[in-house]
C-alpha cells in the first residue's frame, strides 16, 4: 500500500501539531504551580487530589493554583481558579481535611 506524498505530509504536520499543544499544556501547568515547600509537609492531601475536588465543585480550565496559609479551615488551603467560558471561578479545598472553602467568583482584586 502506497501513501501519497501529500498524505504523508498532512499526517507529519498533524502529528507536529498534536506535540507542540502537549508541550504548551504541560508548560502552563508547571507556570500555574506555587507551593512552598515547608507549606507543602504540612499538607494531609497532595495538589493533585485538590486539584479533582476543586473541578469537582466548579469543572473547568485550571489557570492558577497555589497553597497557601489563609483564615478559614485548618488555615492551609490550595486555592484555585478555575476559567468555564469567560467566567473565573476561585476554588479553596483546605489542605487538611479536602473540604472546599470557598466557591465564588473570582473579584476584581484577583490575586
């Protein structure tokens, strides 16, 4: 069976395109991540596993996370935000006990 010149280049260029999106979502995510790492031992769940409750309570793109020390909870919370549309949501899961803090829109002072 015998691929055509301009088939081979549409499955080269396809294949090029597939890898470049990976690379650019592979390095948002690393730009999004903040975490101290002595903030870090003092988490019970890993950034991860807030991350699935986070989009649980409000699916979406992540575009900023952090863990960081807040009122509220255990006083330990990763802190999302989280895009649907044009809509940013920010999602607090406390890094102690998973329960979610806070659900709201992002305001105007974003941090």
């Amino acid at each position: 069976m015998r691929i055509s010149k301009s088939v081979r280049v549409g499955i080269i260029g396809l294949a090029a395109l597939g890898a470049s999106l990976a690379f650019a979502g592979v390095s948002s995510a690393s730009e999004t991540h903040k975490s101290d790492p002595a903030l870090q031992s003092q988490a019970r769940i890993s950034m991860e596993q807030a991350r699935v409750i986070a989009l649980k309570a409000h699916p979406g793109k992540i575009t900023d996370e952090e863990l960081e020390q807040e009122k509220g909870g255990s006083g330990l919370r990763y802190s999302f935000d989280i895009q649907k549309g044009k809509v940013t949501q920010e999602v607090g899961v406390d890094a102690k006990t998973s329960n979610v803090l806070e659900n709201a829109l992002e305001g105007p002072n974003a941090d």
